[in-house]
C-alpha cells in the first residue's frame, strides 16, 4: 500500500500547472501566480475573504495567555498575535469526501 505523504505545492508548481493547461508562456503565468497571491494578501489584511464553493479566509485576534511547556511544566506567557483562519466551503468539502 502507498504511503500518504503530503504534498506540498509551491508557486513555481503551480505556475508549472497552469502553463501545461493553458499554454501560456511560464515567464507569464509566474506572474498570474505572483499576482493573485499578492492579491489574496492585501484582501486578508483588509477584511474576510469569501471565494465562493471554495475557501472562506479571516483573521482572527488571539489574546495574550498562559501556556505551559509539557516537557518540563515551565509556565510562560504566549503573546496576543494575528492567526489566519481557513474554512472549506461545504461544497469543496463534500467533492473531496466523494475522492
């Protein structure tokens, strides 16, 4: 049996894929990758992102808290931070049951 390991995309795959279905030149489709990446960082900055029977992406504000290290059960304190919170839509997600 296989094993599943996971896969991990980069902007240059992806770029790759997009020219082998579009037949654009990679030089440009760089640049669409680069593009809409940049694009969905300055969206998420600005507000929650709703793509439509994909992906929702929101910011969420963590508070500052106690945390506590379990190998040796040494208190500190974790600072409030900026978390990025990804939900697939239910559409997106019943496809991928079907796989």
């Amino acid at each position: 049996m296989p094993e599943n390991k996971n896969l991990n995309l980069t902007k240059k795959d992806i770029s790759k894929k997009i020219n082998l279905r579009t037949g654009l030149p990679i030089s440009y489709t760089n640049k669409i990758t680069n593009d809409f990446i940049d694009i969905l960082k300055t969206l998420i900055r600005e507000k929650e992102i709703n793509i439509k029977n994909f992906v929702t992406f929101k910011i969420i504000n963590k508070n500052e808290r106690l945390g506590r290290n379990p190998k040796n059960n040494k208190i500190y304190k974790i600072k409030a931070r900026k978390s990025l919170s990804i939900t697939v839509s239910k559409n997106l997600n019943d496809n991928i049951k079907d796989l």
